[in-house]
C-alpha cells in the first residue's frame, strides 16, 4: 500500500507531536506510514506548471487567430417587403418600437435568436468610440500602459451579420433625434443605401461562378475576409469603405462592407424631428409617420367594455381638440398625445394618473399657457362628463370631480385636483 500523507501542525503544546500523530492514527486507521510535506513548495510548483500550460494555450490561439468564415445556415427570414432602413416617426406612445417588434418576430422571424438583434437606445453622451472603434487602455505586468483598439457594439454586430448571410440581423437605434447619426457612424452613412449594400449571397454565387467555395474559406479576421473579396473582384469598389487602424502604426486602411441581411431601423420622437431634417439621412431611409390610435385602447381584453369605450372616446376627443385649438401651429400633430398613456386606465386612479402625465407634458415640455390648456380639455372633459352615469358603478368618477377640472384656473389648482384624486394616500402621509 502507498504512503498516506498526514499534516503536522505547530503547536505551543509540549506533547504536539504525541498528539498529531495519535490524531492522525484515528481518522485514518489503515496507514502505515506518515510523511510531513511542504504544502507552499507543492502550491509553487503547481501554480508554475499552470502559467506555463496557460502560456502554451495563448500562443496557440494566437497563432490559430480569430478564424472566421461565411456560414449558410439558415434562420429567420430574408423578407423583401420590409425595408433594409426603416425610420419611425411619432409622438411618443404611439408604439414604434412594438411595431419593430411584431416586424422581427412576425416578419423576419428572429424572436428567438436575441444574438441577431442589437437594440441601442441613442442618448446624449454616446460616442462614436461606443458603437463603431475606439481606443481601449490596459496595464502590463511590468506596469507598462497598453492602448489597444476597441470594438464597437455596432462594428461588432455587422461583422457577425457577414459571417451568416443567410440569415436576418437587425439593428436599432432608439430615440435618434438625441444625436446626430452622422457623428456617432459616419463611417457608415455612405454604405447603409441599398445600391452600397453587400448581397453575400450573391457573392457565394459569383465566387462559385470562379471556382472558389467561399464556405469552405477560412480568415484570420473580418478584414482579410473583406480584402479577400476585393482582391478577387467579387464586389465593387462602391460597396466598401476604408476606416484607419487607430493604434497600429499602418499607413494602410482596413475596409468594410455593410451586409445587405442586416436591417437598420430607428425611431424618433416628431416633435423633436429637426434635429433629424438637418441629416442627409431621410433620403436613405423609408420614412413611416406613427399616430394615435384610438383602436388600440378599445382592443385591450381585460378592461370592461363600458370603460373602453370611454376612454377611448375622451382619448380621441383630447386629440381632435388638440389639433382644432393649435391649428395655427405650423406642426399641430407635434403635440398630439400617445394612445399609450391611457392603456390600462379603469378607474379614477388610473384616469388621474394619465391625465396628469398629459397635464406634464403640456406644462413643461411643451410649454403651453394655461388658458390654452383649459381650452383643449374643455372638450373631451364635458363629454366624459355627460357619460359618467354610465359607468360610474365601474368608473368611481363623480361628475362633480369632472366639474372641479373644468373650473381650474390654473395649472397648479388642476394638478392638485388630479393628483389627489390620483394619489390621495400618498399625499396624506
């Protein structure tokens, strides 16, 4: 029988040894022999033949490189009726991007492919560095500094959409009247019009055409991919671009291509769409206006009948008085209010609530006077106030409450009155 080996602890007391080894006799009874080692030089040696096992492994990969490939496989759908670049319009709550979401699950099919999908909400202190290339730092083991290139989440997404042209990629940006498009990619602005687009598809046929199974190619990276293409003349000098090397000391340029499976879509807010008629981008993009609609609070299952239909009258009646009172505003159907603001409304809390977001936004970020204000909600208040008998078993609204919105005369006495009504509890504490 082999040696067993047992642990010897320093201790103050004089029969240490005695102990230890009568310790050790007990918990393992079938040794023989006991042997002391030294349990740091073992963790020495063992971590030694780990960072050198691990060192053989990275200089492995290293000489392996990235190794990328076209891959056929198919998933989803490549669907000619949805435009390649696709821009929403609308005041918000108007449901742009559900309407990208039923496209991508309904159309393209890629619901359940999340790896195919970059949803990128453009605020203000983006940078180009964050969705195209930046420079990235880090610290050697000799505290030397170390720049490196940085990858963005853009540039990374459409190098995974060349890899598989068979299938659907999509990319939206949120909100993009923050910024402008042309600072954040404008490395991309030229290659993102369908006639600049790269058809690999097409290009698996034409290398094939010439005795070349790209499928079977493999490259270090993207970039020899692209320089592969060129050199082979499988697509044209217009469907790529040049972008620099920002660390490397290379007078050469990589290039890039903007695959034609990858979908680009966008949303903004109308009333901020200047920013947006200031790019050279609506020649680029198939431009959809996003409205209200009053269907879409009457199509909610779980709210009473009786409730829809009164909500959604007040809703399209807030909106026809909208229009009526700002008519001589240049863009009238800027300050429309979104159908989302009043989903799920079925009581006077949930009412109170929408209606004092709708109060907000007139007040603050649309700036009306209040006289205007008043005016718009004349309406659509009277009307659901000669209904309230209809539904107040279900609706708890009393006309008298209506009547106090009405006689407000000023935004602060109308607030407080929805907001009591809205958050009496709270209020109270």
């Amino acid at each position: 029988m082999s040696n067993r080996i047992c642990f010897k602890y320093n201790q103050k007391n004089d029969n240490n040894d005695n102990f230890e080894k009568i310790d050790c006799k007990k918990q393992v009874i079938s040794i023989k022999t006991c042997e002391d080692i030294d349990l740091y030089e073992l963790y020495k040696n063992l971590r030694k033949h780990f960072e050198e096992f691990s060192q053989k492994e990275t200089e492995v990969e290293a000489e392996k490189g990235e190794y990328v490939k076209i891959n056929t496989q198919q998933q989803g759908k490549l669907n000619q009726n949805i435009p390649i670049n696709l821009l929403l319009k609308g005041v918000p709550g108007t449901g742009k991007s559900r309407l990208l979401d039923k496209i991508i699950e309904e159309d393209l099919k890629i619901k359940d492919k999340p790896e195919n999908i970059l949803r990128i909400n453009i605020h203000s202190a983006i940078t180009n560095a964050e969705l195209m290339q930046g420079i990235g730092m880090s610290t050697t083991e000799e505290g030397n500094i170390l720049y490196l290139e940085k990858e963005g989440l853009v540039l990374n997404h459409i190098k995974k959409a060349i890899q598989y042209p068979y299938q659907p990629f999509v990319l939206i940006l949120e909100e993009i009247q923050e910024n402008s498009l042309n600072e954040l990619i404008g490395d991309l602005i030229y290659l993102i019009e369908e006639d600049k687009r790269t058809d690999l598809r097409e290009v698996l046929d034409k290398a094939r055409d010439k005795g070349i199974n790209l499928e079977i190619q493999t490259f270090n990276d993207i970039t020899e991919l692209v320089d592969f293409l060129i050199k082979k003349g499988l697509i044209d000098r217009k469907q790529y671009i040049k972008i620099p090397y920002l660390v490397e000391n290379k007078t050469e340029y990589k290039p890039l291509i903007f695959p034609k499976n990858l979908y680009v879509f966008c949303t903004s807010n109308y009333r901020e769409d200047k920013k947006i008629m200031e790019d050279n981008l609506l020649r680029r993009f198939t431009i959809i206006e996003l409205y209200p609609k009053k269907k879409v609070i009457q199509e909610q299952e779980e709210i009473p009948e009786e409730i829809k239909e009164l909500i959604g009258d007040f809703f399209e009646n807030l909106n026809n008085s909208i229009l009526e009172i700002l008519k001589e505003e240049i863009h009238p159907d800027r300050y429309l209010i979104g159908h989302a603001i009043f989903l799920n409304v079925n009581d006077k809390k949930s009412f109170s609530k929408a209606l004092i977001k709708v109060i907000v936004e007139f007040k603050d970020l649309k700036e009306l006077e209040f006289e205007t204000v008043k005016e718009i909600l004349n309406k659509p208040l009277e009307l659901i106030k000669n209904k309230i008998e209809e539904t107040k078993s279900l609706f708890e609204l009393e006309s008298s409450e209506i009547e106090n919105l009405l006689n407000a005369q000023s935004y602060k006495e109308l607030i407080d009155i929805l907001q009591n009504m809205a958050y009496e509890d709270l209020l109270n504490k």
